[in-house]
C-alpha cells in the first residue's frame, strides 16, 4: 500500500510541476502518437504501451482511436472523445475492448476516463502527460487500472 500511495503522489507531483511549464497554445488536432505507461492495480504496479490517433472535430474536440498494452493486465482497442477545457488541458472518456487479458485470456467491454495537460506543444509537436482509469473484466470480475501515460504525437494539422 505504501509503494501505491508514493507513486500516486509523484504523479500528482509530476502533473503539478507541468501545469506550471510552458505557455503555448493547444487544440484539437489530426496527430499520431505512442509512448510508455505506468499504473497500479489491485494485483501491484505495472507497465504499459499506447499507440494513439486523434481526428480533429472542432477547435475543443476530438476522437481519440487507440491500442494499448497495460503489463500485467490485458490488450485493448478503444476510441475516446477527447475535450480542450482550456488550452493544453483536456479530459478523455470513451470505451475499450479488452482483446486479451494476458493473465487469464478474458475478453470483454470496459471504459476509460483521463485528465491530461500538453507539456510542450508546439505546432507539428506535442508532447503529453496524462493520468487515467480504465475498468475491464478479468476472470469474470471487473477490475481497474489507475496509471499516468506520456505520449509524443506529431501532428499533421496546418494549425
């Protein structure tokens, strides 16, 4: 429990330090992205992978498709509307297909919320820090995964 509770203050320390970094403005964009993971479960902490698109729909909003590994846990495919609440800061929610659960096989439909802020953000690079939940099944029961994910996307919108 006490490697739990310090990792959860570094993320909270990490997302402080970057809400205070870097003042250029962010939007919605037509990006592709990957990066590494961590999270923390009922079963410990782990590891994870992400590949991400996002598909420009307004200024604030976007559709986020996505495929992901969360070490221990499970393989999963989801989409997620994404929304700019104010530059460089946005909120995700959406669903995801468990494909695999790497311990037991289990597949089944879970969802996904996120918080996330724009490091650094410049107009083809980007470079972002957020911290999740996701729920999915696994061996007939649903569980969590609470993590923090840094992504580099490049973006192929003009502006």
């Amino acid at each position: 429990m006490t490697a739990k509770l310090n990792t959860l203050k570094l993320i909270l320390f990490i997302f402080t330090i970057a809400l205070s970094l870097n003042r250029a403005q962010a939007q919605a964009k037509n990006a592709l992205g990957f990066g590494p993971a961590v999270n923390v479960s009922g079963e410990g902490m782990g590891i994870g992978a992400r590949l991400q698109g996002e598909i420009k729909i307004n200024r604030k909003i976007a559709i986020v498709p996505a495929i992901g590994l969360e070490v221990p846990y499970f393989a999963y495919a989801g989409i997620s509307g994404k929304y700019y609440f104010q530059p460089r800061f946005y909120g995700m929610l959406g669903i995801l297909a468990n494909i695999a659960s790497l311990d037991t096989g289990d597949q089944g439909i879970g969802g996904s919320a996120a918080l996330g802020y724009e490091l650094v953000s410049s107009r083809k690079h980007i470079l972002d820090l957020n911290l999740h939940g996701d729920t999915f099944t696994t061996e007939g029961e649903a569980a969590g995964v609470a993590g923090l994910r840094l992504t580099y996307n490049f973006s192929f919108s003009g502006k």
